[in-house]
C-alpha cells in the first residue's frame, strides 16, 4: 500500500546563520523551503508531501545558508546542519503522528563554524494510507498557529506574509483526517499557552511576532477549522441571491470552455496549496511567491479573502517588482464562482497612481453528450487611476500587452490539465441533424397547398358548372354558321365565359408545369451522403426570412445553390414562399485539404432555363468562424434585392475530418512531389502556437514557415507561414506586432523579380491578390495596383530557390491543379458525360456531329495583316493577354495548359475556368479541349469543345466552337475572325430547342466583347511600339 509522509518546517532556533533555507529528502524525492533572511531563528511554516515506498528510508533535513551577495567560483548554500529522521518512527507513533518536535541538528563534517551547537528545528510529521487521506475532508486551515512572520520582526517584505498557513501545494497532496487536526491543534495550543509568557520574541510560536498573536489566533480558531468547501458552501448559504458581475471594462483575457465541472475547476485555481499556481509561477519566472489563507472579510462574515505577493521578473524595461494580489469572493453559488483580484505595484513608474484589477468568473458549461460537466472560465480586466496622469494611456497599452502575455502562459498550462472544450462537441452532430430530418412529403401532399388557391379552385368549379350544364342540356340544332361538330357561342355571355375559362385554365396550366418543372427537373440534392475520406462538408439548409418578392400578386419560389470546392449542390425548391423551410442536408464529397469558404446563392426558380432571378448571395469563410458560429449561424444576404427586405438564411454547417490525422499525412505527401522536398508533420505544440497567433480554427495545419522581409516603406523582418488554407505573416519589433494572412484562393498571380538596387541585391517573391480580396491583410501590401489588387513583396529568404518553389507548388496545387485534374478525371471517369474520347491515330474531335452555325465575324482591317493575326493568336497562347482578356469577360480561375503536338502542325491543350454571377447565375465550371491548326500560310482555325459542369442538364450536351482566323484573300491589308457554334447532344431531351437559345444568346455578346478587348489590347500594345 503505498503511504505518504507530510512534514511540516515550522522554525528554527539558534542557529549560527541569519539567511538560510531548509532542503528535505526522502529517498529520491527532493524538495526546499523559500529563504528567510537576516533572522537568526526563521519561521517558515511550510507543508511538504512524500510518498513513502519503503519504512526503512530516511527524510533527511538539512539547514543551508543563503549568501545575498555570492562571488565568483563562491558557492553560496553551504550546509549549516542537518537531522536524520527514519519514517518507521513516525509509524510507531499514536496514530501515525509525531507531534511538533525541537529537533538538534548534527553539524556536518565539512563545517566551517568552530561552535558544536548547529541551533535546532522544529518539525511535526504524520503518516497515513491512501484510505485515510480519500476517506478524509480537506482542511481548510491545517494549522491555525502557523503563519509567516510580520516585517516588524526584521523579515523581508518579500517573506512577510498573511495569516494561517496556507502553502503553495496541490489541494490533493494536502493532509486530510479531522481526528489528525484535532491532534496537531490541540498540541500547537498547549505548546502556545505553555511558552506564552516566557518565549514572547525568538522561542515563541506565535508567529504574527506581536503579543495580540495569540488573541488573533483565538479569534480565528472558529473559521480556520472548517474546509475551504464548507466556507463557500457557508457563502452560498449567506447570499445566494447575489448575480453574477459584469465583466471589466478593459476586456476578456481568456474565454474558454473545459471539460470539468465548475466547482472543481474553482478549487483547481484558487484552492489553497493549488499546485496550478506554483507551476504557472515557475514558467513565468516569478520568485518568492507568497499565498495567505482564506480568511472571512473583517465585519462581512459572507466573503473570503486573502492576499498573495510574489515578485515579478526583470524585463528590458523594468527591474524586477514586487506585486500584491487582493483576491475576494465576489460570488459563489449554484456552481457559480467570482472572484475579483486587486493588483498593486507601487515599485512600478507611477505604480502609486493606479491599480489593475482582474475579474475570474467559473461557471458552468454546456453538458456534453457523453454526460461530462463542462465548465465556462471568462477573465476580464481593468485598470483604475487615482489621479490624472500624462502616461495615462502608455500605461494602459502596456499593462494590456503585459497580461496579454500572461495569460497566455495561463491558458496553455490549464489546457495541458484539461482538455479544451472545442465548442463542436458541445454540439452533436448527430443529434442536430437528426431534429432537422423531416418525414418524406409525396407529391401529393407538396401539391395540396400549392394547389389550394383561388384559381384552381374557381376554374374547378367553373368546369364541374359547365359540365353538368352539358348533362342537363340537349344538343340544339346548328344555327347561324355553325354545323355538326363546331358549337359556336351564340351570344355575348356565353362568349366572354368562354374566355374566362379559357384564362383560367391556361393559368392552371402554367401552375401544373411549373410544380412538374420544380419536382421533376429541378431535384434536390438533400440525402446524398458525401463519398471519399476525408475533409467532408455538411450544411444543413434550414429556414430563410424576409425573402422579397419579384411580382406583388405571387409569391417567389426560392431555392438555395451552395458552392464549396468547385462542387454544388442544390436544394428543393420551396414554391409560393416568402419565409421558405428546407431542413435539408446537404453533403460536399471529402477533399484532401480543409475548404476555405463556402458560397452561398438564393434564387428564384422560374422554370429550368429561364432567366433565374438571384434575391442574394453570401460567403462563408470557415476561417473567421469558429465552429460553434458555423453549427448555428443565420447569414445576411448581400444583393439589391436581398438589402433592402433584410433577407437571412438560416444553415448550420458542420467541418469534419473523418480520416484523422492520415488525411494530413497523404496530402503532405502529394505536396512532397510537387514541392521536390521533404515535408514533415509539425507538432501539436506548433499547430497550436500557429493557430493561435493568427486567431485559426482547430483543423487549420502548418506546413511551412520561412525567416524574411515584407517590404514595404521600410523592410521589416519577420516569418512567412503556409498552410494548407493561408499564407500568414508575423513580425514583432520591439513590441509592435504585424501579423496578416490571406487565402491561396485570394492569390491571383505570383511574381519573381531578379535583383535588383532597390531590392538590395536580393530576389523578391511577389504574391498579387485579386481584386476586392484580403482587405483584412491590405496593412502588409506594398501597393495596391491600377486594377485594385494589393501586391505583397517579400525577400531575403535563407533559400530563395527554395522557398519559392514551395509557394508556388503549394499555390497551383490549391487552387489550380485540382480544378483541371478534377475536371479531367471526372470527365475520362464517367462515360455518360465524357466530354470526348481521346483517339491516337484519329482527330479528336467529331465537330461533323454538331450543326455549326455562324455566330460571329468580325473584319480587321489593319496594316501587316499576317502580323495582326500573330496577335489575335495570343489570345490562345496561354499568356499575359489571354489571361486578362478571360478575366475581364467574366472567367474566373482560368488555366489553361501548355500546347503540345499531336500531330504534325496540329497542337492540343486543355482550359478550364468558372464564370462569374453575370454570365450564368448557376456559377458553373467549364471544361474545354482545343486543338489548333495552321491553314496553309493564311492562318489558323482553332477547335473547342466544352462540357458545362453544375448547370442544369449540363450533362446532356457539349457545346462546340470553331474559330477562322486568317487573311483575307482579296485584300492585303485586313483580317477576318469567324466564329462558328454547334451543339452535340449526349441524350435526349424536352428542352433542346430552348437550351440551345439560351446558350446562342449568352455566347454571342461573350465573343463579341472577348475580341473587343483584343483589339484594344492589340491597338494600345501598337501605339506603344510606335512611340
């Protein structure tokens, strides 16, 4: 069974030393006391714990000196004396205890004092099992008579100390056993009363060193023999009515959830002997720590007390200070606890003028669904002046950075102790979705209320009135121009109901196809389960608000398109709704990498191929949302329709990783080949480091970080960070802090200059942002650009090769190789909507198959006519004017492939891009085939074929360009283009006709205003050289 021994170091007496400290050990386990100085007889008052593996082991007890002022090669704690206790002694003795004992300490063989007599030390020891101590109350104050001794006794104010003894000790680790108490206080007491008159200065135990100690002890003997539960319960029953305060007005220092109940956590931090308190002292570097005992507020039997002082560590600023902690129970009921704490440091400039104050408030947390307790800490701060001052404001900046840092410190040791509440798991997944599962609703039971309006059921009763009417009346005989088969309208009446009727059901008509349309070709995508490990996306769509409406007799018909990785999905559509409900549950198929937004369109169906009118749009960013925002979060839509009528819509979006920590490893490993060097997993400390600097979610991993300068007026040095989602950037000089970061989606193009006079000689990376984009990082941008774009340099990397080799990589791997790949896999994958099959010894393409129907032609009529048609061809090279031309006309993302020869003469090569809101509502992707031929030596003819992916019916269809570029053969001086467009259909259809009009009139106007921008690019690039 294993045992444990607590030896308390009371004091000491004649010894031959006025600084000094006491060493104890017990086979391999070592502790000290803190040093007392110019005191010939030190009071400590100090507990310490042992375990206690074998009774024939000795704690050794040894007295050192402590030297102020130590010198070179000068060892300062040497040995004065030392005892030997064996612990079957103390097991010997009546219940385990040997009371408080003078102890002689032997002087050791290499003392430097002459004197045989080394003083002596008084010392109690007890020893109990693991029983008794679990069996056991904690004591709230062990000992009643111990304290640290008053400054008026010669002890240094950095000693001087607070009341009953209330070590810097685990509250586990503290002696429990009431029958223990008893035994010790009534010893102490008798000791006390026996040496009362004759031991008033150095032998005497009252360790207040005044004669109104013991009348002090007397008075506090009721409150020190209860627990320190029983005083908060005591609280709790005396003013359990008291609310919780407000925080302070300087701002949260730390709000963080963990996974034990409030109670415990309270006990944890502010218990006496808390262990937390000394460990965070030693990471901090803070000496002399003092912590006085609970005690009850003079007068106000219903608030505990006590005061802790310490020294604080030298900085470059300022010396090492003394600092005095006031900490007060403001509340503590139904597992509710606030505890505000008064810091003073009057060594501090102007540390007389103002005073810090810090407001702990434990409550408790949200239950998980494991049935765990969980527990809500919030620290808030504020600092009050007594008198104006002209440092007023520098003071507050620097005590804000100050505790900033401290409680960091703070909330990475609580974190090591208990688990983090991610405020996900406070939500279950399962649950929530669960509750928003509906029961499958048939046709029939969607079409009743969308039926049951004024129009069908007037035009119902008009055809079963008409229709009886027919019953009841016998065909007449034909007059006027009417004959067998052909009943005409024989008067005004009956002419205008025919025309009522016919109205009326012409506008049933339009209603039945319009839910047939909204059932049938407009499907949603609810209950489609993601495939593929890894990073999954679920958004549930619940509820939309305050939609507005298109026409003031109809109500609209609203469908929600989310757009995540490239992929969409797509809801059902809720017909005639102004405040619509999915609850739905859509799923994004796993990616490798965590996405970093999530876009979000509400539009109005119209029918499938109609001009769809969006009520408004919105972007979420997973990165500047915690998870608990995203599980519940109603979002503004942004638009001209959506603002005015304060449009929102309701999701909850869940991120998850269901691969772990593999899903990590394998794409590292992707990026391994692309970067061409080795890329390791960093540590969980680093991740959480890097996470925190930059204010990132939990599932956000560091890949890379580089030492450099972000240039802007002036260099500054500091650390380029990549992720799988950012680029970051943090530099700190002299307490200024730069951090920023933006997406790889942001990135638009990525530069290298040479060096250069203004670059010192060094190579400078240039990251340029699209327009519109990182707005929130514009601070660390050189420049912003005529196009509006923001344009970040950095330079002076220790290996510029290879770190920008590793951007670059990182950058096409996010957002440019996995859209192409994607595009090409999916389309070789699926052979219903392969876009072409590939033939070696064949063309491509079967342009035959589609009936080409000129769609646009255009004269060029320029001087150099061959040479004009080297610069229209630019527009298909891949380079600088095919980017930005495709940019300008509304095509997003667009990469494109080098041209590579299949054929002799004859180049293939693969484009890709997105369109943008103007061009297709839906948002869709495009992916093309071209293959380029020169004809004879009067130019080119170019052939494309597209696949449309996620429009409607984008499956069925691909669409076929081909583009004539070459001289005119009647003139010298002209250029013609003409551009040809067909359809090809995979499968048949009801909507070809309209599809194919739809698709006429979007492309026309988009070539016109492409080769617009050529000339002009062409004419101003002319101009130019001319100059």
């Amino acid at each position: 069974m294993t045992m444990r021994l607590y030896v308390y170091v009371l004091e000491a007496k004649g010894l031959p030393i006025e600084s000094c400290f006491v060493k104890l050990q017990l086979g391999k386990s070592k502790s000290k006391t803190r040093i007392v100085r110019n005191r010939p007889d030190p009071i400590w008052n100090e507990e310490f714990v042992f375990r206690v593996h074998d009774l024939e082991d000795e704690l050794i007890v040894s007295v050192f000196h402590h030297g102020d002022n130590p010198r070179l090669f000068h060892i300062s704690g040497y040995l004065v004396g030392e005892v030997r206790i064996p612990v079957w002694n103390v097991a010997n003795e009546e219940n385990q205890t040997l009371p408080p004992t003078w102890f002689s300490l032997e002087k050791p063989k290499t003392s430097k004092y002459i004197a045989n007599n080394c003083g002596k030390i008084l010392l109690t020891l007890s020893q109990h099992g693991r029983g008794d101590v679990t069996s056991a109350n904690h004591s709230f104050c062990a000992y009643p008579h111990v304290c640290t001794t008053d400054d008026r006794q010669g002890e240094s104010p950095n000693d001087a100390s607070l009341g009953s003894l209330s070590p810097t000790v685990q509250p586990t680790k503290v002696l429990r056993g009431k029958k223990f108490m008893k035994f010790v206080t009534s010893h102490l007491d008798r000791i006390l009363h026996t040496n009362w008159e004759t031991c008033k200065c150095d032998e005497s135990l009252d360790l207040n060193g005044s004669p109104s100690g013991k009348d002090d002890y007397m008075r506090s003997h009721h409150h020190s023999s209860c627990s320190f539960d029983e005083a908060l319960e005591m609280m709790h029953s005396g003013d359990s009515e008291q609310e919780m305060p407000e925080n302070l007005q300087g701002g949260i220092l730390l709000d963080q959830t963990y996974v034990i109940p409030s109670k415990d956590l309270n006990s944890h931090l502010f218990a006496p002997h808390s262990e937390f308190r000394r460990t965070l002292a030693e990471l901090e570097r803070v000496t002399d720590m003092q912590e006085g005992p609970w005690t009850w507020k003079p007068g106000d039997s219903s608030c505990l007390i006590r005061a802790v002082t310490y020294v604080k560590p030298a900085n470059k600023l300022v010396k090492a200070v003394k600092a005095t902690e006031e900490q007060s129970y403001v509340r503590a009921a139904n597992g509710e606890f606030a505890i505000l704490v008064h810091v003073n440091t009057p060594d501090v400039p102007y540390g007389n003028s103002f005073r810090v104050e810090l407001l702990y408030k434990v409550m408790p947390g949200p239950e998980l669904s494991s049935g765990e307790e969980s527990s809500h800490l919030v620290i808030s701060w504020g600092i009050n002046f007594y008198r104006n001052i002209i440092m007023k404001s520098m003071i507050e900046g620097g005590a804000r950075q100050g505790l900033k840092e401290s409680f960091d410190h703070f909330a990475s040791l609580l974190s090591q102790d208990f688990r983090v509440l991610d405020p996900a798991d406070s939500l279950d997944k399962d649950s929530v979705l669960e509750s928003l599962q509906k029961e499958h609703q048939s046709d029939w039971e969607l079409g009743i209320p969308y039926f049951w309006n004024l129009t069908v059921v007037s035009t119902t009763v008009m055809l079963l009135y008409v229709f009886i009417h027919m019953l009841l009346c016998k065909p007449g005989e034909p007059q006027g121009l009417e004959f067998n088969g052909l009943d005409l309208p024989d008067s005004y009446g009956e002419l205008i109901t025919s025309g009522i009727l016919f109205l009326l059901l012409e506008r049933v008509h339009i209603m039945v196809s319009h839910f047939i349309e909204a059932r049938l070709c407009m499907g949603s995508d609810h209950g489609v389960k993601a495939r593929g490990d890894g990073w999954v996306v679920t958004v549930a769509v619940v509820e939309a608000i305050d939609l507005p409406s298109l026409d003031t007799t109809e109500f609209p018909d609203p469908f929600v398109v989310l757009t995540c990785n490239g992929k969409t999905r797509t809801s059902s559509v809720q017909l005639q709704a102004c405040d619509p409900q999915w609850n739905e549950i859509l799923e994004f198929d796993a990616t490798e990498e965590p996405p970093s937004f999530l876009d979000v369109e509400v539009l109005d169906f119209d029918g499938p191929f109609d001009q769809t009118t969006s009520f408004g749009h919105a972007e979420v960013n997973f990165l500047k949302h915690t998870s608990a925002e995203l599980a519940d979060m109603w979002i503004p839509l942004q638009g001209q329709l959506a603002i005015p009528s304060q449009s929102k819509l309701h999701l909850r979006i869940f991120l998850e990783n269901k691969n772990g920590v593999e899903t990590i490893k394998e794409y590292l490993t992707k990026m391994e080949k692309e970067v061409g060097n080795k890329l390791n997993l960093q540590s969980p400390s680093k991740n959480l480091a890097f996470q925190k600097q930059f204010g990132l979610p939990q599932e956000e991993f560091l890949i890379k970080d580089y030492s450099c300068y972000l240039r802007r007026k002036m260099p500054l040095q500091g650390r380029l960070f990549l992720s799988a989602r950012i680029v970051g950037f943090y530099a700190n000089l002299f307490g200024h802090k730069t951090k920023f970061f933006f997406l790889w989606d942001d990135i638009e193009d990525i530069e290298v200059h040479s060096p250069s006079l203004a670059s010192v000689g060094s190579p400078t990376l240039v990251i340029v942002l699209r327009k519109g984009r990182g707005l929130d990082a514009s601070h660390g941008a050189k420049a912003q650009d005529e196009r509006g774009r923001l344009r970040f340099y950095f330079q002076s990397f220790a290996s510029f090769d290879q770190s920008s080799r590793t951007i670059m990589a990182l950058w096409k791997a996010r957002h440019l190789v996995p859209n192409l790949e994607a595009l090409i896999i999916g389309e070789q994958s699926d052979q219903e909507n392969q876009l072409i099959k590939l033939d070696s010894q064949g063309p491509p393409f079967d342009i035959e198959d589609a009936n080409m129907l000129k769609i646009y032609s255009a004269d060029l009529p320029v001087n150099f006519a061959m040479m004009q048609i080297k610069c229209l061809m630019k527009m298909f090279d891949g380079g600088t004017l095919e980017h930005k031309v495709m940019g300008k006309s509304g095509r997003l993302n667009y990469t494109t492939t080098q041209w590579e020869e299949v054929k002799p003469n004859v180049y293939e090569r693969r484009v890709s891009y997105k369109l943008n809101h103007h061009v297709s509502i839906f948002l869709g992707h495009v992916s093309s085939t071209q293959r380029r031929s020169p004809i004879d030596d009067r130019g080119w003819v170019l052939n494309e074929v597209m696949a449309l992916h996620n429009i409607p019916f984008g499956n069925n269809f691909h669409v076929h360009l081909r583009y004539h570029i070459e001289k005119l053969a009647s003139e010298d001086d002209a250029c013609k283009c003409r551009v040809y467009m067909g359809i090809k259909w995979l499968k048949t259809g009801k909507f070809q006709q309209r599809i194919t009009r739809n698709i006429n009139e979007k492309l026309e106007p988009r070539l016109k205003e492409v080769f617009d921008l050529v000339k002009k690019e062409i004419l101003l690039a002319n101009n130019h050289t001319l100059l």
